[in-house]
C-alpha cells in the first residue's frame, strides 16, 4: 500500500491498481503512433515479462519510483518510444491516483524480429 499525503487528506492506494494504471498508460491508443510501436507495446502487457517483473513500484521521499521493462520489436524508435510510455504513465499516474511520481524508468529487455 503507498500512502501519501496532500492538502485534502490522506491517500492509500495499493501497487495492484498504480500497476493496472501503467498498463493501461501504456496501453493508450494516443501513444502508439505506428502498428509497429503498438504490437511491441503489446507485447509486455499480455506475457510472463509483464507479469513477472513489468512494472515495478518503488517508494523515496520525493514519492514513488515506477520501474516498466518491456519488449520492442525491431524497427521500433526505442528513444521515442521510452519517451511516450515516460510522459504518459507520468501524467496519468498523478492525475488518476493523486500520488507524486519522483521518476518513471522505462527499461528495454528484449528485441523481437
């Protein structure tokens, strides 16, 4: 549970629905601007990578830290990529949950053909 707290009152939220959010983030149709970028989007949300160690939530000081490994496919503009999936999962993240994002770390593991 992340709790935190700001001028209305105290906030608990669990990692399970910070983690949905991601997923979803990602997942966002405005993000992907290719069918390329899309497929390799899709490909850390529905296997064992995601649901191993896709997202990753971590706690500091300034807030909590958002760790996201995912999979690419070749071709794929990694820098713009990882800069989408950064810009939107941070937006959303503090818009949806009210929970102060310190970072957003995306991580390429894997490159398909």
């Amino acid at each position: 549970m992340i709790n935190t707290e700001n001028h209305i009152g105290k906030i608990s939220v669990s990692e399970n629905y910070i983690t949905e959010i991601v997923r979803h983030a990602v997942c966002d149709a405005d993000i992907c601007s290719t069918n390329k970028f899309r497929s390799a989007v899709s490909t850390i949300t529905h296997g064992r990578l995601f649901k191993r160690r896709g997202v990753i939530i971590r706690k500091d000081d300034d807030g909590i830290i958002i760790d996201i490994h995912i999979k690419v496919s070749y071709g794929t503009n990694i820098k713009v990529a990882v800069e989408n999936i950064i810009n939107k999962v941070h937006f959303t993240v503090e818009e949806t949950a009210g929970i102060n994002i310190s970072n957003v770390n995306v991580f390429v593991d894997d490159m398909n053909n």
